[in-house]
C-alpha cells in the first residue's frame, strides 16, 4: 500500500501514476476493513473512528512533521553549498533549534498537564508557522543572526507543540490503548 502510494506520487503527472495510486488507495481500503473485522488487529482502526481528540491530534501531528521535516536538511544544504560553510559549521549553527526545544519540552508538557494541551498546540504551530514563513525569503545575503533567530523562534514553537500534542494524544485514549497512542 504504502509502496503504490509512494511510487505514485513520484510518478505524477504521468499517466502510470494513476495506475500506483488506484493501486495503494484499493489496498488502504482493504487494509482498513480487513482491521475491522480482525479481532487482534495490528492496528486497531477503531481507536481513530471512535476517539475524535485521539484522530484529530494525530492529523495535527501529521500536518506539522509533515511541514517541518525538510528545515534541517534543506538549510543544512543552504548553510553549505550557498553560504559556504563546513558540514560542522552548518550542524552548529542548525543545532540551535533543538537546543531549544529541549530547553521548553519538559516546561510545555507541564503546562499541558494544567492547561488544554490544543491550545498551547497551537500557539506552537503558529510560532513555527512564522518561522517557516521567515525561511521562505532566505537569500544568499540573509542574516544569519537572523537565520540564527528564527531556529531559535522554531524551537520554541516544536516544544510547544510536541510535549503537548503527546500529551493530548496519550489523555485521549483508554488506559488498555497505550500501545495504540504510542506509535
């Protein structure tokens, strides 16, 4: 399934490309209802059709990795082919924002256990969105107190999406379900 989707999407627009997708959306179908009527299923579907906190906190999850993944690979590769700097000078200056976010994690995900976790999520996603919408100018001129800056802002904004988006996600499911809210 995941290999049809995949290769699909690589394949677009051409017209093998319909062919992969049809393919890995006829087998997520399958694999759906084949979990519903297991009853040891490896993933248990109906933790996502019956828990909506559980679902919806999971998309989030999705949507933010999803749009944040490639800020450390693709401005590793600024750092290094447009600004000329070592594979060591690039990873020290890229180092900034987990620095952070290890900083505030343990503070976010205390102030999740007081607070509803969605909205201190979402201030977080806000706070990266600003930061990703700052590297969509980066320049070969650009700053880099300010690139400096701004992974320190995005490391803010992961740890207060991340500790409290787990959060939220592990409270929404029933203690038997751990397992299930951990993957």
């Amino acid at each position: 399934m995941l290999f049809s989707l995949m290769y699909g999407l690589v394949q677009l627009p051409g017209s093998p490309a319909a062919i992969w997708l049809a393919l890995g959306a006829l087998s997520l179908i399958l694999f759906i209802w084949y979990e519903l009527l297991c009853t040891c299923p490896v993933l248990n579907v109906r933790v996502f059709l019956q828990n909506r906190a559980f679902t919806l906190s999971n998309i989030a999850a999705m949507i933010n990795y999803g749009a944040t993944c490639a800020v450390a690979f693709l401005l590793s590769l600024y750092l290094q082919y447009i600004r000329i700097f070592s594979a060591e000078g690039a990873g020290l200056i890229l180092i900034a924002q987990p620095v952070v976010q290890t900083i505030f994690s343990p503070f976010a995900g205390r102030l999740s256990d007081r607070i509803e976790p969605r909205i201190i999520e979402t201030v977080g996603m806000a706070i990266m969105t600003v930061g990703l919408f700052v590297f969509v100018f980066l320049l070969p001129t650009t700053s880099l107190v300010l690139i400096t800056g701004t992974l320190l802002w995005l490391g803010l904004g992961y740890a207060l999406f991340s500790s409290p988006n787990t959060n939220a996600i592990m409270r929404s499911v029933e203690k038997h379900y751990p397992s299930i809210a951990f993957r």
